[in-house]
C-alpha cells in the first residue's frame, strides 16, 4: 500500500531548493562583522564602534536615503584580498539558502572613483567566483554594473577597462539613483557592450519617477536580456505580453521592495508569475536588509500565501532567466523537480 509524505515546512522547503540567485550586489553584503575587520585591517577609521551602531543606520525610506549608507562603508575595501573576503563570505551563505548558481553584481565606479585599481576589484572577486565553483560547488558569474548617477563617459571608460577581463564578466548592467538618470542616458554604453559580446541587463528601480517609461525603453529601445526589479510593467499589460512573450527574466527582491517603498510589491510579483512571466527572487544587498535568498521566498510565500509548488517553479524562473549554457540551466530545472518530487511537491510537466 503506498502512500505519499506530507511537504516539509515551507521554510524547510526553501532552504533546500535548489536555486540560482541573479540580483546580488556584492557590495550589498558587507555584514558589519566583516567591516570592522577590513576597517582594523587597513587602518580605517570608522564612526560606528558596536554592530548594534553599524544597523541603526539602517533607516531607509527609499532609494536615495539607502545609498547615501551604502556607498560610504565601501571605503573599508581596499585590496584584492578584501573584495576576495567579501565575495567568499556572501558564497558561503548562498550555498546554505540552496543556491547552487549565482550572477552577482559588482560596482567597480564606487572603488575606481576613490582610487582603488579596476584590477585590484575584479581579480578580488574572481578568485572567490572559482574558489566557490571548486569548495562549494557553486558557480558564480560577475556582472559589471555601471552607476547611472555617474555620466556615460566614465561609464564608457569603465566598459574600456573591462574588455581585458572579458572572460571573468559574463554581463553588465545599470543600478545606483534612477532620478534623473533614465536607460536612454547609457544607450551608447549598451550597445557598444553588446557588440563585445557581454549580456545585458538594468536596474528598472520600484515605483520611480518614470518608471514605466524606462521599462519600454529598455525593453523596446536598448533590447536588454533581463531586467532587475520592474515590477511597475504590471501597469501595462501589453507590455507584460511582450516582455512574457519575449522570456525575460524579472529579478525582483521581495524584502528590499519593503525597506525602499512601502510594500513587498507582492500582488504584482505574483501577478507575473501566474501570467507566465518569469519573475525571480533575490536578496538584492542581504547586510543591508536582514534577509539572503531563501528567507525572500519565505516572506513572499507568508505574505502572499504561495504553495510549495509556487516555490518551485520561482526556483525553475530562476534558471530560465539565468545566463548559463542551456544544457546546464535544463540540468538544473530538472533537479528542482526531482527536489519537489522527492518531497511530495506535483508540479505542472
């Protein structure tokens, strides 16, 4: 007689599904543990003296008030070791959420434009990437972003000085202040990375001035392969037809949304998702918001009342949207089923 086992605990679940992360800022993960210790080991003074002073900055109430905290604990790093500990540290804690394949965004302007070397960033951060492939078995890819509150020259510059790197950067994109910084500024920037060969991708921040402008510029105009947060193209839905009919990936951040707007945004992830639309979860800068990988699907499943099953398939999103080889992503997609049916979990063939 047969019989089949309850699904554990949705946060059990969670934890363990295998999944990919595609929004990470790896700046976005200095704990305040790891920046006392950069700042001792490079002599940098630092204003806070206990954790406890480090979060109680943490008072955000948009976009514009979380950078201004943000940038600012940057200073901490300083040698290829430091980004190598930084990155290595996040690596460790994502294979614990179940991560198994990450696409982790990297800021080389905030370090270059306080005199830190290009090379001394991006060589940091490689050395974990492999080293995570090696110890964790997890695979991580870098993505150049450019900070839009910069101009498009020093963005163009900051693509020229990445070209050397090519086989260390899979892609790039665009996130710091959106206000009076639309996509159409970095038009130029994209195309000329296109036509090296990098993938593409864009901040399109939550509720913003012009929001669903820039989504249709990035969409129709810039021709971006995936977009980070985005959840305003709700308001149009025959741009969600296309962006559904096209296969982009949303990589939209669930805990974050509620720091910098007043909700999750979570009637208009899970509106995306039921219209087929590959929406994906992320942890967006962790330290900062008290919440890695899983624990999103976590507060988005609580607060939106979604199955095992709807865990799932946001996990299967995640690949789908990620930038891997399709054998690789069709290998992982089929590990999520088996990890569903293992535990009980029938999802759609």
């Amino acid at each position: 007689m047969s019989h089949t086992t309850a699904p554990p605990s949705l946060r059990e679940f969670a934890f363990g599904l295998p999944k990919a992360e595609l929004h990470l800022h790896l700046e976005g993960t200095l704990e305040p543990e790891l920046k006392f210790a950069l700042a001792a080991r490079n002599g940098v003074e630092l204003a806070e003296k206990t954790v406890s002073e480090v979060t109680a900055t943490y008072d955000f109430t948009d976009l514009t008030s979380f950078l201004a905290v943000y940038y600012p604990a940057m200073r901490v790093l300083q040698t290829a070791e430091d980004f190598h500990d930084l990155a290595w540290a996040y690596l460790q804690r994502a294979k614990e959420h179940g991560v198994v394949h990450v696409e982790m965004f990297f800021d080389p302007q905030a370090h270059t434009s306080r005199g830190v070397p290009f090379d001394t960033v991006v060589s940091g951060y490689r050395r974990a990437a492999v080293r995570a492939q090696r110890e964790l078995g997890v695979s991580a890819e870098l993505i150049l972003c450019f900070l839009r509150d910069f101009s498009a020259e020093y963005a163009m510059a900051t693509l020229m000085e990445a070209l050397p790197y090519k086989a260390w950067i899979v892609g790039v994109g665009l996130d710091s202040d959106e206000r009076d910084n639309p996509p159409a500024k970095f038009a130029e920037v994209f195309a000329r990375a296109k036509a090296e060969g990098f993938l593409t991708t864009m901040h399109c921040d939550i509720d913003q001035a012009g929001s669903l402008e820039n989504i249709r510029t990035v969409i129709e105009e810039i021709g971006v392969d995936r977009i980070d947060h985005g959840t305003n193209i709700v308001e149009d839905p025959e741009l969600v037809e296309l962006a559904r009919q096209r296969g982009l990936g949303f990589t939209c951040c669930p805990v974050s949304n509620s720091f910098v707007t007043e909700q999750m945004k979570t009637d208009e992830i899970v509106g995306l998702l039921r219209r087929g639309v590959k929406v994906t979860v992320n942890s967006d800068d962790p330290a900062y918001f008290g919440a890695y990988v899983a624990d999103n699907y976590i507060a988005l499943a609580e607060k939106a009342g979604l199955s095992h099953a709807d865990l799932a398939q946001l996990a299967i999103n995640s690949f789908d949207a990620s930038w891997m080889t399709p054998a690789r992503r069709t290998a992982h997609v089929d590990a999520v089923r088996r990890y569903a049916a293992e535990h009980g979990v029938t999802l759609p063939s």
